[in-house]
C-alpha cells in the first residue's frame, strides 16, 4: 500500500481517475481552494476523505438540479 493512502491522500492522478477528469484539472481545483489536497514540496495530495464527500454532493447535484454543492 502507498504511504500516502494510509494517511488518507492520494495523488492527483488517481483523484482525476476517481473523478474522471484530467490531472491539470485535479490541481487547479486544489490550488484555488476547491478541492481538498496539500501541497508537499512539488508534489500535490488530494485528501481521499475531502474527494469522496465532494463525489458523493455532485451525484446528488445531478440527481436532482436544485440541490446545490456546499464546497466547504
């Protein structure tokens, strides 16, 4: 197991996996403050807990188009 997912962060390669969209998306979102992640030296972690939450508010956003995200 990676060292990084037993402390519950993953890299941005398999955040844009988990939600199907490019890396260079996963590290913007992370840079502005959208996604929850850290920044370690020139590496960039996504907080596995944080993604899954985000995950689980968008698929209610397409469920139903009056539920808005809180992305907090």
């Amino acid at each position: 197991m990676d060292t990084n997912t037993e402390f519950g962060y993953i890299t941005t390669e398999e955040a844009a996996r988990i939600l199907g969209a490019s890396r260079k998306t996963i590290v913007r979102k992370v840079e502005k403050g959208l996604l929850p992640g850290v920044k370690i030296a020139r590496r960039i972690l996504v907080d596995r807990e944080g993604l899954e939450q985000l995950k689980k508010q968008f698929k209610l956003w397409k469920r139903n188009k009056n539920y808005k995200p809180v992305l907090s």
